[in-house]
C-alpha cells in the first residue's frame, strides 16, 4: 500500500485533519504551525491548483528536512504570482534564475552545499526544484534529463496542470489529448489537442532509472505528503508530478478545483503510483470508479466534445487511454502493490 | 540605504497584497440542524452528544444527552429511534446506529453511577406533576434543574406509568427503569405514589401549588361490543399488561385471541406467549396498514405468534369465537365479504386502543376537553392558566419519546410562566440536507447490529430481546454520525484553501475565515464534508 490508511476514524485519512488521530498521525497541513511556505496575498487565481499544491509538497518538504531546504523555481506561473518584485509569497528560501535551466540551477545548488557540508561550513541542506509542466517537460527537459542521469541529490516537482496557463493558454507536451487550448485548433471541426501526441514524464522519470518517481494529486492531500517526505528519505534524484486543476486554462469552475482532481485519479485518467528504481512499487487504487466523462464535462476545454452531437468517438478513445492506465498502473487492482 | 545594481526597493511579503479585494461572494460557517435532532421528539441533540462519544468522552456525551431527555437507558430501549429514518448516512450505506449508542450511554450511566448536575438555586416556587410516567417525571426533572421544588402524584404503587405497566419486560427490564426514575428523584424531586388526585383544584390548593402540569396518560383500554356468551372471557389489554406487575398473572387460558392491530396488541401476545399460550392477532386490516411497527410485528412472527390479517370477531362463544374475512375497498377501509371461519379461543384481550381518566378535571373553568383529551396551546398551557398538559392525555401521537418531549416544552412553558415571562423557543437552523454533504470524505463503515437473544429463550422467559452493544462497537457506531451541518473539525478547510485564508483557532475553537486574503473561490465550501459552510454575495 502506497500510504497505510489508519482504521476507521470517521473520516479515516480522507480528510486533511481529524481530531479523533494522535496528533502525530494528522497531515502536515492540518497543524497550526505549518510552514506556509506561499503565504497569502499571492496573485494566483481563485481557486488555483498550483497554489495548493505547491503549498503542501513544500511544506511537508519544510517538515521531512526540518526546515534545512532550498527551493529552485522555473518560470512560470507559480514563479510569476508568487513573486512579483518587490514582494514574496514564499517564506523560505527560494531563488529563480530561467525557464529552462531549472534542473541545472538546483544541482550547481546541490554541489554547492555539498561542497560545503563536506568541509565544516553549513548544515545539510536540501534542494528541492520545481515548476510547471512547460517548463517541465518542454524547455527544461534536456538539464531535468541530465539531472537525472547524474543522479543529482535534487527533488524534483512538477506541477502538472497541462499547458502553459501564464502566458495565455498555449499547448505544451503535457496537454492531454482533444483538449482545447490557444494553439491546438482552437476552432473548426475538430479542435483540441491530437491525439498520440506529448510525453507523459514520470514513465520518461522512469526510464532514467532514478531512486523515486511518484505522482500524486491535489485531491489526496495524505498521500503527496507520504510520497513528498519520502522522496526526502533518498539521495540522488527524484522526481514527484503532481496534478493540480486550473481553473483558468481549462475553464472550470473555481471551487472545483480539488474535485477534477479526484475525478482525474477516480477515472483512471492521472493514474497515481510511486516507483524506485525504475520498478512500479505501488499504485494508488481508484475507490469509486468513474467514467472519464465525468472528467471531461466540467472543463470548457473539453466542452467540444459535448456538443449537439457528442463526440463518442473521441470519448471513447479518452476512456481506452484511462483503461490503459488503470491497467498498466494496477489501478483497480486490489491484491496487486 | 546600499542596495545592489538596479535595486530600488526593499524586499517585502506578499502580505501586503489584500486579495480578500477580488471577491464577490465570501464564505460564512453556519451550523445547520441535522435531521436526526429536527426529527427527535424530545428534541435530543443527537449530534452533540455523538461529537462527545466519538471522542470516547462518554459521561460528556451522557452529560449532553441529558439536558434534553433524562432516560437514555429507556430511550435506547423502547423508542422507536424515528431520527434513524431520517439519518443522512442511510443514504451512503446504513443509518448511524443512534439508538444503541444511546443505550450503551444510558447503560454506562447506571453502571458507573453518573449524576446529574445540580439543581439551579431554589426558586421558591412549587409545582404539582400528576402522573408519574415518562412526561411527568420529564417535567418533574427539567423543573427541578430549573430551581423548582417538584412534588409529583401517581395513583399507582411505582413510578414509570405507561413504561411499567404498558412495556413488557423483554423490551424494558424494571431496574433499567428504576434506576433512570431513582435519579431523577435523587435531584431533589417528591414523589408520592398511591396518590390518586381526584380534583385537582383543590390538590392544588391545599398544597399551596404555583403551577400544574398534569400526565395521568391513557390508561382506560377501549372496548367494542361483541356480542358474547355468558362464559367466555374478555378483557382489555392495558390490565393484561398492567396485571403482569402483580403478584397474580393474568388468566387468559391456552389459546389466547388478541384484537388489535398496534404495538399493544403485539405486546400482549408476545406476552402471552411467554406464559406458554398460544396467541392469535385478528386484525381488520393488513399487515402494511396496520398501525404497529414493522419490526415489532416481525419480531413477534419469530416467536411464533399467528396472525389473521383482514379480519374481524364477529361473536365470542365460550371455548371459540367466529371471524370474518375482510377486504380492502379502493379507499383502504375493510369491508366484509360474508366468510366466516371459527377459531378455538380461551380468552379474547382487546387492544384497541385507550381512554384517558378525566375525572380530575371535573370543574376546571376553561379547561377544554374535545374527543376525550385535553386541549393545550403551543406552550402546552390547558384552557385554565397555570394549568399545563401532556403526554397520552393531549392530542399527540402516543409514545413514550413523544411523551418525554412534551415533559421538556411543558417545564420551559412552566418556568417562564412562574417568572412572569413567556419561553420563546430559539429559531431552528435550516435542515442539513443529503446534497450539503460531500461523502467522499467518510470512511466505510457499516452498521453494528445488535445481538438479539436466541429464539428459544424468547418465546419462554421475560430476558431481553435485544442486547447492546459493547464500548468498541459503540465508538465505532458513533463514529458513523456525519456530523451534517456541524463542523467536527477535520481540518479540511483549513488545508485545501490555497491562500492561506483560513485561520484554525485551536481544538474546541473551530476556524475562522482572513478576509483580507480570502478571493472567494469556493474550495472550502465544496469540499467541507459536513456543509458547515455556505457561500454569501459580497455587497459590492
């Protein structure tokens, strides 16, 4: 099991506290002296993914290394309403240099303060790199490729909310299929995003072999702050995408933001897992199945799907993909890790 | 100030950045009445006192639970538990168990001798109780805690009325009722039973009483005329029952013939059965339109009394009586259908239904009496100031949960009227509906059932049928509530707000929303299990 789930407590671990827990089995978002690593008064949008998510890998990073971390930001969103000069929203130290060369910046980082352990001066502080999926799996792929390849002592995190939502909406690689975005046909017959093509860069993570690659969601709070401190249990690179709704770029509704996340996981269609070592060790399992339309339906980019006359076909070609998912990742699998 | 190349300003926090400026609608945290407390009968915040179990703080919960209904022991036993019909969670998978969580509390009370908190300070004032059954030793309770000196008059020779002689043993055993009847008399209540009022104008005078609060019940078993042989053997229901608490059972023959289709007429013939006879229920109508609960009637089937549904006595002989079939006309009323059949028949108990004695009323200027009850307003006052009333003897459904509720209205009626005021009852929160839930969130769980004794046992003794629950599966039961409409705090809003804008106040304190950065977007509120927070308009 991905995160022992504790025995029935009225809500169990499904909710962010509970006061029925002792207090050192409740999530690190539910103590009132969290790091609040992005404090408020940041500009993201109502109701962004992106803010919550990066909230909750910090801080639980923050608490796995006692507070000795460093962050490295990739342009992006989450660099551009966080830190518009001269103010901060991070309370922790953070610096952000490219769009690209994040990866990079986090090992010269990493050596650095190795360097520096190794002779006396400083403590053993962490590095932890993030950004969004353009800067991801789009303009830094090639130093996050060879940050993996060294095996650089760096966390990874990408905030996955498929495109490049800063900038007005355009496609990036991690844009899913028949999804409408600025670039990818927004009009004609068929608009959205084609299919077969884009990367999916936790199986591209895993390929290079790294000690631990994970996904998880703004949906299960529990389980990214499991996978987040235990990504900090490893030396050498890892690399955690966690998915995060934007309500903006795929026209959805505010407070539904933490619910397509869990439709998303529920559908099979972000499948949520861990792996070491390139090895698939354990899978999230999906608890109340859902078709992939109920997914799709809240979100205007895919609205064209649903027209006058529904686009079964292209629905049905989304939902063979979750399928894959549910059976390449164990998904429904209940005896399988 | 020295600052690098190019740098003009002071680094600063975002903080100074008021979003709370972008919203259009802001969060509120309400509380909104759960069905189980809108549906209680004598009005028991169910929720309240579930949160305090949940925790395993059970003389907390019993504390919360009393202030409203003194008998959890009886209640858990013999109320007909309508808030679990109601209960959100049966929608999920089945309705919280609220009954045997209430008589586990009520079970733990008497065995760890919990008591109630103490008396307000002596008012001076004196109220009279006739009737020592569950709404007058309701008021009695309510108006001792009060500061009311509380002197209570029952004709018969124990307390209980109704919940002693109309509930058999299996369902109630007595000292379950005695020690919840002994408590409240602990608290500084007078009890004088064998005290039959007979005027109660002059009782009161002469006892120098400020108010009244009258609950004689329905004690007076109804008859039908059935043309019978000089032998045969007829009696009602309520002195079968009633006569079981003597020293002399009731002689009511081997085959033993029960008319009536309600929970009392279940009652005496699983009574019956109990005594090694042989009972037959003859209903007019059907099993769906007959007015006993379900369970009961299923329960009874178990132990192997008969029932012949559609059917009426049409004459009694001396060892037999004959019956006709019925039918059911499009309206729902039986009509006969001219068959007849005969059944063997020691003795025929009538259960159908029951008369109250109003001869204490007799000459009350303003009392009303209409179709055999007595009439009250909305804060149960008779038609004679000072005088109030409740129970089976006041146009209401009649049960004892219902009887135990009336108790409460009438002594904060009681008490505003001794102090010269009116009660207003606090507005009702608007009811927390299945669609304000987000059930994601709570875990699965299904219900505990209870033991039930074995099958044997009950057709031959008077043990209890139904056995409770023990303190792991009560805190697990109790762990089911939803908590609908009343934060229980788990945190979620708290997390899942992506500025920050939510401040917990610490255990016991819930939260409260920082506006200044709050935008409005709504998360807290779709993903707050319980619906304790709803969406407001700004005024913009």
């Amino acid at each position: 099991m991905p995160l022992q789930p504790v025995k029935f407590y009225q809500t169990g671990t499904f909710t962010v506290g509970n006061r029925l827990l002792a207090p050192e089995e409740r999530s690190v978002q539910a103590n009132m002296e969290r790091t609040n690593s992005l404090n408020s008064g940041h500009r993201a949008c109502q109701g962004c993914g992106e803010a919550l998510g990066a909230r909750y890998a910090i801080d639980a990073a923050m608490t796995a290394t006692k507070g000795q971390l460093v962050a490295v930001n990739a342009t992006g969103c989450l660099e551009v309403f966080s830190t518009p000069y001269p103010e901060t929203s991070w309370q922790i130290p953070w610096i952000h240099s490219l769009f690209g060369n994040t990866a990079a910046v986090a090992t010269g980082i990493a050596a650095a303060i190795k360097v520096k352990h190794a002779k006396g001066q400083g403590k053993d502080v962490r590095v932890v790199a993030q950004g969004g999926d353009g800067g991801t799996t789009d303009i830094g792929f090639g130093c996050l490729s060879g940050m993996f390849e060294r095996n650089d002592d760096v966390l990874y995190i990408c905030y996955d909310n498929g495109g490049y939502m800063n900038t007005g909406v355009q496609r990036s690689s991690a844009t899913p299929p028949a999804a409408r975005t600025a670039t990818t046909m927004p009009l004609g017959p068929e608009p959205g995003n084609p299919f077969g093509q884009g990367k999916f860069m936790p199986a591209l993570a895993m390929a290079h072999e790294i000690p631990y690659v994970a996904t998880a969601t703004v949906a299960d709070l529990r389980d990214l702050e499991y996978k987040v401190k235990k990504a900090m249990s490893f030396r050498g690179a890892r690399y955690i995408q966690i998915h995060v709704p934007c309500p903006l770029g795929w026209g959805a509704a505010s407070k539904d933001t933490i619910l397509l996340s869990r439709l998303a996981k529920e559908s099979g269609t972000f499948p949520v897992f861990e792996a070491e070592y390139g090895e698939l060790t354990s899978s999230s399992k999906i608890r109340r199945l859902v078709p992939v339309e109920e997914y799709l339906k809240p979100q205007k980019r895919f609205a064209h799907l649903f027209g006058k006359t529904p686009a079964v076909e292209t629905i049905a070609r989304l939902q063979a993909l979750a399928d894959r998912n549910i059976r390449r990742y164990k998904l429904l699998d209940k005896e399988a890790n | 100030m020295d600052k690098p190349f190019a740098i003009t300003l002071d680094p600063g926090s975002s903080l100074a950045n008021h979003t709370g400026s972008w919203r259009t609608e802001r969060p509120v945290y309400v509380d909104r009445l759960p069905p189980c407390n809108n549906q209680c009968p004598a009005g028991e915040d169910i929720q309240g006192w579930l949160f305090h179990a949940e925790s395993g703080n059970y003389e907390k919960a019993w504390q919360h639970l009393t202030k409203d209904n003194p008998f959890p022991a009886i209640m858990g036993r013999v109320c007909y538990h309508s808030c679990e019909s109601v209960c959100n969670r049966a929608k999920i998978d089945s309705a919280v168990g609220i009954n045997s969580v209430e008589r586990f509390l009520g079970d733990e009370a008497i065995k760890r001798q919990w008591k109630f908190s103490q008396a307000a300070t002596d008012t001076g004032k004196h109220v009279l109780i006739v009737g020592a059954g569950p709404s007058g030793m309701s008021a009695a309770y309510h108006l001792r805690r009060f500061g009311h000196r509380v002197t209570v008059y029952d004709a018969g020779p124990f307390m209980g009325g109704m919940m002693r002689f109309g509930i058999p043993k299996y369902r109630l055993p007595r000292d379950i009722l005695d020690a919840e009847m002994q408590r409240v008399v602990d608290l500084g209540v007078e009890v004088k039973l064998n005290s039959k009022v007979d005027n109660i104008l002059e009782t009161m005078k002469s006892g120098k009483f400020d108010a009244a609060f009258l609950a004689v019940g329905a004690h007076i078993g109804k008859r039908a005329f059935i043309p019978a042989g000089a032998v045969s053997k007829i009696i009602d229901a309520v002195s079968v029952l009633r006569s079981m608490e003597n020293e002399e059972k009731p002689m009511l023959g081997r085959r033993v013939v029960v008319y009536g289709g309600g929970n009392t007429a279940i009652d005496v013939a699983r009574t019956a059965k109990r005594m090694g006879a042989e009972p037959i229920i003859v209903y007019r109508r059907n099993r769906e339109k007959a007015p006993a609960h379900d369970f009961e009637i299923e329960e009874a089937m178990q132990e192997g009394v008969m029932i012949k549904w559609l059917s009426t006595i049409k004459e009694a002989g001396d060892a037999n009586i004959t019956i006709e079939k019925m039918e059911l006309d499009d309206t729902g009323f039986p009509q006969p259908t001219g068959e007849f059949e005969t059944l063997e028949a020691d003795s025929v108990v009538l259960a159908l239904g029951q008369d109250v004695d109003l001869g204490l009323l007799d000459d009350v200027p303003g009392l009303v009496v209409t179709d055999g009850v007595v009439t009250v307003d909305s804060n149960m006052m008779t038609g004679h100031a000072g005088i109030f009333a409740g129970g089976d003897m006041v146009p209401a459904d009649r049960n004892i949960t219902i009887a135990v509720g009336h108790g409460k209205k009438a002594a904060r009626n009681i008490d505003a009227w001794l102090l010269g005021t009116s009660y207003v009852a606090p507005p009702k929160h608007e009811v927390a509906n299945f669609e304000s839930l987000n059930t994601w969130y709570y875990a699965d769980a299904p219900k505990t059932v209870r033991p039930t004794l074995d099958i044997i046992r009950r057709q031959s003794t008077f043990e209890e049928v139904q056995g409770g629950l023990d303190e792991n599966n009560a805190l697990f039961e109790a762990r089911r509530c939803l908590s609908c409409g009343n934060c229980f705090e788990c945190d979620n809003c708290y997390g899942v707000c992506p500025d920050n804008a939510v401040i917990k106040l610490g255990p016991g304190n819930r939260f409260k929303f920082n506006l200044d950065y709050c935008k409005g977007c709504g998360i807290c509120v779709a993903e707050c299990p319980c619906g304790a927070i709803t969406m407001e308009p700004e005024n913009i």
